[in-house]
C-alpha cells in the first residue's frame, strides 16, 4: 500500500515575482544579479546563492539562449490548454547562466533538440501583462 502525499502548498507570489512580471509586461526579458559576485539568478529570490549576498539588481537578458531539456504535455490539464496539446515546455539556459522554463512557439516540438539556439519572444495576456515563449534564434 503506497502512501499518500499531498502537493505542497503553491509558493506565495512575493514582490520580486511581481518586478519580474513588470519587466515582462514591456517586453523585456530581466533576471537579478548579485552585486557583489555579479552572478545572474532565477528564480527572483533576496539572497545570492553563490556568496550570501543580499545586494543585486535587475538586469535585462539578451533574450538568447540553448533548449537546455523540454517536456512534452499529452493531456490537458484544463480546458484553455484543449485546443494546443499536444505542446512542449522548455527549460531554457540564457547566456547569463541562468534557466527559465517557457512553452515552445514557431517550432514543432518533434524538432526539438538540446542545445537548439532559442530566443525570448513575448505573448500578451487580457490582463495587460505579457508571458515569455521561446522560438528558435533569429538574432545573432
Ligand atoms: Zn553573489
């Protein structure tokens, strides 16, 4: 007999979560970076990984990045999705070092392969905000 375990709580957005959103509402990819190391993070968090610090900036990213691994959804886990499954989602490592999952755009995703060059592309929202998707690199 297995156990049961439940899912965690869902992680509380925090007002870093939000500046992150605020940039992508303009259509520009930001991540933070340490102050002190210079070292780029993501997900937002207050504290430097790598040396402790809790001074860092935000920075805007090149967009351009490698597919770094992907998923592909079969099922649909609610109604808005019915109609675009089945569809990838990315993990993307940017040339800052950092990783950011996105769905995939402008690509079939049985083309998919690591190490595919990507570059950040922005959908709007209803609610005004943008949400960032990966196509294959056009920019150098
Ligand atoms: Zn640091």
């Amino acid at each position: 007999m297995s156990e049961f375990i439940p899912n965690p709580p869902p992680r509380p957005v925090t007002y870093l979560d939000e500046q992150f959103w605020q940039h992508c509402a303009t259509g520009k990819l930001g991540f933070q970076c340490c102050e002190q190391c210079g070292t780029w993070r993501h997900i937002p968090r207050y504290m430097c990984a790598k040396c402790g610090s809790d001074e860092w900036a935000w920075r805007e990213s090149t967009g351009r990045g490698e597919v770094y691994t992907w998923t592909v959804c079969y099922m649909p886990m609610s109604r808005e999705f019915e109609t675009i499954f089945p569809y990838a989602v990315l993990v993307v490592e940017m040339e800052e070092g950092v990783r950011i999952t996105a769905g995939l755009r402008e690509l079939d995703y049985q083309e998919l392969s690591i190490g595919l060059p990507v570059e950040v592309v922005f959908e709007p929202l209803a609610d005004g905000t943008q949400l960032p998707f990966f196509r294959p690199r056009r920019s150098t």
